[in-house]
C-alpha cells in the first residue's frame, strides 16, 4: 500500500467511527462460479457474529470527510480544523478487494461527507458498488449511506448493488436539526428512505413473479438518531421509533449517545462524556417494541417521559404495575410471561412448551435460563415461597434488586496444589 493511500485510509477510518449503524446484515449471497466472496450466514458486518460465534469483519471508512455542511454536532463539519482526505473511486474499490483477499475484512460499510452537491456524492458512492459488483464479481457484504437530497436514479440504482442502504436521521425533532443544522431539513431524509421502501417493495413483487429478477436493497435500510444533543424526551425518541418500523423495509433504528467533538459550540450541551446508560436503556426500550410486544406508551408516557436510569425499561413497567402480577408460568399465556422481568423470548417460548409434559418449579425455570433474582418477585410456580412485588411493595423489590452483590469474607480463594519436588 502507498504511503498516501494509508495516510488517506487512517484519516477516513477514524471519521466514520461516529457511525454506528453496523447490524447484521439479514441477506445471503452465495459464492458463484467466477465471483469473489459471499455473505454467509445471513450476517456480513463488522461488530456482529455468526450463529457459529464467529465475528465477521467489515471495512468501515468514509469516501471522503470534506463537507459542505456545517452541522453542530459532527465532527467533519465544514468548520472544524481536521485533517481531510479524498479516495478516488478505484482507490477504494482497490483497497476494498486488496483487503478481502487478505482476509481482513467480509464486508464494506460505505459512508461519505457531502461535496459540491449531494447527487455528486452519491454517484461517486454508487460508483463504488457498481464496480465492485460488476468489474470485480465481489459477493460479500456491501452497506451504503445513503445521501439526504440523492435523486431518486441515483437511490435506484445504489440498490441494485447494496445489501444494506440506511440514511441518518440524526436529530430526531425537525426544530431541534434546523438549530444545530441549518442547512439541512427532515424532508430531504425522509424522501431517500421513501425511495430505497418502494424499491424493495417493487423489487419483492417482481421477485415472485420471475424468480431471477434483481434484488433491490435485501437486508433493507436501517437509520441512527443522535441521543443527548438536544432536549427530546426518551418519549420522543421511541415514538419516532415506532413509526419507523411501521415502514415494512426499516429493519434498525440506531442511538449514539452524543460525543462532545465540538466543546466550543454554544448551542450544544457541555457534556464530560456521551449518555451511554441512556443510549444503552434506548436499545433495551427498543427490543421491548421489536421483540417483546410493548407499545411505546407502555414504556414511556406523559407522567414518564424518560427512561429510569436505575432499572432496565422491562422492569421498571414491572414496577410500575404491580395489579399484574404474580404471573403463573404455568398457566398464563405466552404474551404474558414475557412480560416478566428475567424472562427472556427463549425461556418463555421453553416455558410454554415444558408446562405441556409437567408442572414447572423454579429450578427448571433455572435451567432454561431465567434470571430468577428478577422473576421470583413477578411470578408463582411450583415450590416457590418467595414473597412478591406486592407484599413487598414496588420500593422494597426495587431496592433488593438493585443492592449491590455481597462479598464472602476472606475474598477469593486460591487452590494451591501441592507438588512434590523431583530429586535432582
């Protein structure tokens, strides 16, 4: 590699860390005869794994960190005295296909600041793809940022040779972006996203009429919200949330917690570090809409606009509603018993398939993994005897759970083997 080029790909690197839309991919493309790599498993990005526990890697990089915008809260804003680099098209095509045979990496994860005008950046983007697709025959994974105010040719087109496109919404209230960017609207990232949904949706109804058709966006889009940056409630944020993934595309809504890159900005918050337990509490509310069955006014509401901090969304509704509970595991329905602290997807679904052959006791709930420091206060079953979050009252199973784990005295133990020196 020239000296440039990795000078260049350092600079790049570093700028994209402040994207975290990585998931999984949820798209397989099988080797071919003649073709360079595959995405197996279904999964084809960095900072996930395979069924196997393999974690498979990705080339995360910016095409280039020049910008024309100059929004608050972003590190490559036009303002900001950072080294800038540019790769040229075929330098990153090369660096991706150079990397892959080396096995660094499975996968590209694309992104690009905006120069001269967004159609320009993302046909530089679609170039990219294109000829990684077609000039090189690569089969692995491909992600593309998608640019807010891209025709809708250029989106088309992306989608032929992306697995995965997302576009940023970033700031989750339209007042609140026009503060801190005001070069930029909602508008101009929703229409992107309408573009990639009709596509695939297009693309999934050809599809069943001729089987070989092309595929357009598999793995779907996905976007990230900025968390902490502006004043908006968790009730905000996770309402946003919802009506995304009413979108039948939108597969992830991403938080980052806000990292004060920019300190000297008045309009930004003088944090001394990102909100990472409320970034953390967001994922955790977020499975609970995906996974669990909850609606977003039963996590979050007028009386409770933002997340407790001490306790995890489940339960903390837990605690909320204690006329509830306890839940019999061994007569409640599915829906129900998902709704217990401790209990997870898994072990519910083991639960209900169990009860048929049995009575459960606490001790097989153990064994198909549910937290039983959390679910004793929330259930009844079998033997158990302990006492529930009424008697105890909201307060006193809050305070047990949340009591620090007690040391043994004379702290830890160390074996010590007594072996018997050989004569010399």
């Amino acid at each position: 590699m020239k000296e440039d080029t990795l000078r260049k790909l350092k600079v790049l690197a570093e700028a994209a860390k402040y994207d975290v839309s990585c998931s999984s991919s949820g798209t397989v493309r099988r080797g071919v005869k003649g073709g360079v790599g595959n995405t197996v498993g279904g999964i084809g990005v960095c900072h996930s794994f395979a069924e196997d526990g393999r974690c498979i890697s990705l080339l995360k990089v910016m095409l280039t960190n020049y910008c024309i915008y100059d929004c608050a809260y972003c590190v490559n804003r036009r303002s900001n005295d950072i080294p800038r680099a540019t790769l040229s098209v075929s330098e990153l095509v090369d660096l991706t296909m150079e990397f892959y045979k080396r096995n660094y990496i499975e996968g590209l994860f694309l992104s690009s600041g905006v120069v001269r005008n967004p159609d320009y950046t993302m046909e530089r983007l679609v170039r990219v793809a294109k000829d990684l697709r077609t000039a090189h025959r690569f089969n692995g994974y491909i992600h593309l940022k998608s640019i807010p105010g891209a025709s809708r040719e250029l989106v088309n087109e992306a989608g032929l040779y992306a697995d995965r496109m997302s576009v940023n919404i970033e700031i989750p209230n339209e007042a609140s972006l026009k503060l801190l960017a005001p070069e930029k609207d909602h508008a101009s990232v929703y229409r992107p996203m309408g573009y990639i949904q009709q596509g695939a949706l297009e693309s999934r109804e050809e599809r069943r009429k001729h089987r070989h058709a092309p595929r357009f966006v598999p793995a779907g889009q996905s976007t990230q919200m900025i968390v902490g940056a502006t004043g908006e409630t968790d009730r905000d944020i996770l309402t946003l949330s919802s009506a995304l993934y009413g979108r039948p595309t939108m597969r992830r809504v991403y938080y980052s917690g806000y990292v004060p890159v920019n300190t000297s900005d008045p309009r930004l918050p003088a944090l001394k570090q990102p909100p990472l337990v409320r970034e953390n509490r967001l994922y955790q509310a977020d499975w609970l809409m995906r996974f669990y069955q909850f609606r977003v006014e039963e996590i979050v509401d007028e009386a409770h606009p933002d997340l407790d901090l001490e306790v995890d969304p489940k339960l903390a509704w837990a605690l909320r509603h204690p006329e509830q509970f306890p839940v019999d595991v061994n007569r409640a329905d599915y829906e129900m018993i998902l709704r217990v602290p401790g209990i997870g997807v898994k072990s519910a679904r083991l639960i209900v398939c169990a009860r048929r052959f049995g009575r459960l006791t606490s001790y097989d709930l153990k064994k198909m993994g549910c937290v039983m420091k959390r679910a004793q206060y929330f259930i009844t079953c079998g033997e158990l005897e302990a006492k529930g979050v009424n008697e105890l009252h909201p307060e006193g199973v809050r305070s047990l759970i949340l009591q620090p784990k007690r040391r043994k005295k004379g702290g830890e133990l160390q074996l010590a083997l007594p072996f018997r020196e050989e004569p010399v």
